[in-house]
C-alpha cells in the first residue's frame, strides 16, 4: 500500500478497493507487495496522465493507453467528460477480463 497509497487515493481508488487489489494481485501472480504495488503506482499514475493529456518521457501519448482501454469497451471518462473514479475503471476491466484475448 505504500507503494501506490498516494497515487490510488487521487484517481479515486478507496483504501478498500487498494487493499483487495494489492491482496488479490499478489495472490495471483506471486509476486511479492512490494512488486504489484509499483506495478500499481505506475498504472495508477499513467491513468491519472490521461486525464491530464500527458506524453511520457520516451514519447508516447499516454491517448494510447484510452483508445485501448476504449478498444474493449472500457470508457476512462464519464458522460460529463471527467475522469472515472479507478474502483470503477477496475470493475469494469475485472468484468470484462475473462473474455479478452491475450493480445488485448
């Protein structure tokens, strides 16, 4: 949680939600905390760029990362345009994730 507490609390990911995330992560993919939870700090921080219309330092529009979350039938934005809280980003990947393919 220290890893990404900062970070998960700005996009709108509830102390909650995080804990779950970091737990069943780590489960999953035997990866130690410390591991998932810069894995987390890095896709928290890139979506939170979207919002704010950043470029990485090796160029990349982080626009990538929208169109292809938007790809898969996940939205970043609400209907007011605004950024999404991340529990909900997250719901929707979760729902979708077992019927992705490997390359999406």
């Amino acid at each position: 949680m220290q890893k990404f507490a900062a970070v998960a609390e700005t996009v709108g990911l509830s102390y909650e939600y995080a804990t779950a995330a970091l737990a069943t992560v780590t489960s999953e993919t035997r990866e130690s905390a410390d591991v998932v939870g810069n894995s987390l700090k890095t896709l928290f921080t890139r979506i939170q760029g979207l919002q704010l219309g950043e470029t990485l330092e090796d160029g990349t529009t982080l626009n990538k990362y929208s169109t292809a979350l938007a790809k898969v039938g996940i939205s970043i934005k609400d209907s007011s345009g605004e950024l999404k809280d991340m529990d909900l980003i997250l719901d929707e990947m979760g729902n979708k994730w077992e019927t992705l393919a490997r390359d999406e």
